[in-house]
C-alpha cells in the first residue's frame, strides 16, 4: 500500500518555535541547502506568517511541500528534499 505524502516520515527536524519572520524562512532555506536529494525535512513553527511564507519560499525551488498540520498553535510543514 503506497504511503500517503503527509505520512511520510521525517529524516531530519527544524525547531524554528518562538521565531518570527522572516528567521523560520531563512533556516528553512539553509537547511534544505544542506540536505540531499530525497530528504524529508519537518519544520516545526508558531509564527502564523509561515503558512503564507513558506509556501512562497517553496514555490521558488524544486522542493516538494508534502503536508501542512496547523495544530494548537503549532504548524508542521513537511518538505521533501528536490535537488
């Protein structure tokens, strides 16, 4: 049975909690810059401005937006690595 995107693992985590833009934005982009093809990166975030900035940031590379959880304040996106 094939997995769904949003259920796909994480391999690597980005705590940006407490940070407001544009520094949840910036580490994601640094991070997605280290990691390899194939990576999934789960960010972790508070700052409501994410899910109009990330979205954004993501539409401007190759990286794949697997899922979005807006739960209890905190939003997890979760990125698939495209190089």
């Amino acid at each position: 049975m094939e997995q769904r995107k949003s259920e796909v693992e994480a391999t690597h985590r980005l705590d940006v909690l407490g940070f407001y833009c544009p520094v949840p934005v910036v580490k994601t982009r640094q991070t997605l810059h280290k990691l390899t093809n194939g990576d999934v990166l789960e960010v972790l975030a508070d700052d409501p401005e994410t899910l109009h900035d990330m979205p954004l940031l993501l539409n401007r590379s190759l990286h794949q937006l697997l899922g979005i959880v807006n739960e209890n304040g905190e939003i997890r996106f979760k990125i698939e690595v495209i190089k």
